[in-house]
C-alpha cells in the first residue's frame, strides 16, 4: 500500500494518545510502567556515532550505492 504524506491525516501525537489509552487499558499499571522505561534517556551521541559508522555520503554516493546493489541482486 502506497502511502502519501497527504494521506494521513492521524497526527502522531494522536496516535501516541491512542497507543496509550490501549496498553493503560491492556497492560496493569505494573506493566504500563514498565514499558514506558523501556524509552528512557539513552547515552551516547547518535549522531556523532552515525558519522563515524557511515561518513556524509552524498545524494550522488547513495544512489549510486543503491544501483550498484540491485544491479548485483541475484534474480
């Protein structure tokens, strides 16, 4: 199913709403906690850390990448 931007009309803040009430409804309040901790505050520096995995490929870099896999796809 192909999806445009125009299409979605359900914010995320209301999604999030909606993702709430249904685990505080399904989930005790033990466990509701609990899956919220799951996103606490991480450590590190994502960005610094993607730079150094990927480098700042260009546009060019990428796509080019990206042929170079397809045309090299097994059929």
């Amino acid at each position: 199913m192909d999806l445009e931007p125009n299409d979605m009309k359900t914010t995320l803040h209301d999604i999030n709403v909606k993702a709430q009430s249904i685990l505080a409804r399904e989930l005790d309040p033990l466990e509701y906690i609990q899956f919220f901790r799951q996103y606490e505050m991480g450590q590190g520096d994502y960005s610094r850390d993607r730079e150094a995995l990927l480098g700042d490929p260009s546009i060019d870099e990428i796509i080019g990448e990206i042929q170079t896999k397809q045309a090299n796809k097994p059929s």
